[in-house]
C-alpha cells in the first residue's frame, strides 16, 4: 500500500553535492522513558497513558532529529490515548523543521495504543509504501521510502521486527525480497537481534547489504548490552561512519550513521549545511 508524504513550507535549501546524507534510528517508545528495569512496572501507567513527561521527550527528540537528513522511527504512536491523540511522527518533524514526514500504522489496542514506523525527512521520498511484515501475531511491518526514480534511486527500509526467532527470520525473508528490487537500499530499525545472529545472517548474506564486522550496542539505554538497532546498507553505498547517540529517548539509544551514495545514485537534497553536528564522535 501507498502512504503518502507531507510536506512543511518554509524548509531549508541544501547546499552539500546530495550525496552524503546523516541517518538516525530511533525506536522511541511512545515517548516514554525507562531508566531502570523497574520502571517498565512503576511507570507502567505512563506508557499506556498521556503524561506530560512525555512531551518533554519528544522535545529533546526533536533538538536531534533536526541534525539528520533522514530519520527512522519505531514505536512513534500514530495518534491514541496514551499519547494524547497526537500523531508523534507528524509533531517530531514540525518540531524539528523537516520537510517531509510519513507513517505507517502497524498496530492499534482499541483507542489505547496506536504504534508505527515513522519517516522524517529533507529530501523528497517520491513514493511510501506500507508492507506488513508476516508473523503468528499481525502488528509488524516495513515502511519502503523510495527517493530518485529507476535504477538511479535510493530505498530507505525502516523495519520495527519480532521478539520470536522464528519470526524475525520470516520478516527478514520477506524483507530480502524486497530488496531484490533496490540496488541501493538502506535497512535501518530496531531488529531486535544481533546482526550476527544466526537468523539474521542466513538470510542478510543472500543480499547486497553489507554486515558490519561489529556493532555498537544501544538496549537497554541505561546500561546498553545489547546491538540490537541497525543500519545497514547496500554494496557501493559508503558508510563512513556510525555512532550511537548517548541521549537516553526511551528504553533504546539513537542509533546514526553517515552515508555516502556512489555516482550512479542520483544525488539527493540534504541538509542545511549550518546544522549543528553535535553527537558525531
């Protein structure tokens, strides 16, 4: 299915050659934070509903998200109690002065809870599209953003997987395919597991994507152990760097990286040349 991209007026020109682009993901709980493992139960009431707390986080989300070009988010909530009927991708991007924003809904607890991937963006996507990811419980999907046309174009993936292995080896096969349409592609989300596990690995090595030969853990936010968040791309698309934000958004840290596109990518418009660089290394 089709989403479709808002646009902002009043955006910034670029000024780089459009072929280095910085890229975030972030799996952002709602809003909510958790600082402990106990949290999950005493702030359990924040999660389910609005609490002014979680407006404040978003702020301070939105002070990164403007140092980025294109932006992945998971678990934003597309609009339910929990977050005061407000559609968080759409806030994020105005509150950060991004251009273009889009979300795909993936699964909603009556008026409860309403989870999604989101897309923030400068550059223009010429097309969002919405698969739901195979699993025993509907609820998952990838959110394709596509930028540039033919064979010149980039496909930004942004994919919030299963907790079951199972599972995730059936998304990440569904997710392989979708690849085979994209030359140059950019996976980017919250997987939920090693990108060396042994799921991931039996089906990401029949693809074009590049494995890191380590990555940076980002769960649980407080005490990270665990490299379950990722962005990966395809052969020829130059990662030159990658880093985890230590600002705590939710329970996962932000995870970004700095992409160069090779010259048969056609070159994309990227950010504001006198955005700030802090959180780089």
């Amino acid at each position: 299915m089709s989403l479709p991209a808002v646009r902002f007026p009043d955006t910034h020109a670029a000024a780089d050659d459009g072929r280095r682009l910085r890229l975030l993901s972030c799996n952002i709980l709602a809003g909510a934070r958790v600082d402990r493992y106990r949290h999950y139960v005493t702030r359990g009431l924040r999660q389910v509903l609005p609490h002014a707390d979680k407006q404040g986080h978003l702020d301070e989300l939105a002070g990164i998200i403007r140092q980025f070009d294109i932006v992945g988010l998971q678990e934003s909530d597309a609009g339910s109690l929990r977050s005061g009927f407000l559609n968080q991708t759409r806030y994020l991007a105005e509150a950060a002065e991004m251009p273009y924003w889009s979300f795909q809904p993936n699964r909603r607890v009556a008026r409860m809870a309403a989870s999604s991937n989101g897309l923030i963006s400068r550059p223009e996507p010429v097309a969002v599209y919405d698969h739901p990811l195979p699993g025993r419980i509907p609820g998952r999907g990838v959110l394709v953003a596509r930028f540039g046309t033919g064979s010149d174009s980039l496909a930004v993936l942004i994919a919030h997987l299963s907790l079951g292995t199972q599972a995730r080896a059936r998304q990440l096969a569904f997710i392989a395919e979708l690849l085979e349409d994209f030359p140059h592609a950019v996976l980017m989300g919250d997987l939920n597991c090693d990108i060396r596990s042994h799921e991931a690995r039996s089906v990401l090595d029949k693809t074009r994507l590049q494995i890191p030969e380590s990555s940076a853990p980002t769960f649980p936010s407080w005490q990270p152990r665990r490299a379950i968040d990722h962005i990966l791309a395809t052969e020829g698309i130059a990662v030159t760097k990658s880093w985890v934000l230590p600002e705590a958004c939710s329970d996962h840290l932000p995870l970004a990286a700095e992409i160069r596109l090779p010259e048969g990518v056609a070159a994309l418009s990227s950010a504001d040349p006198d955005a700030s660089q802090a959180g780089h290394p």
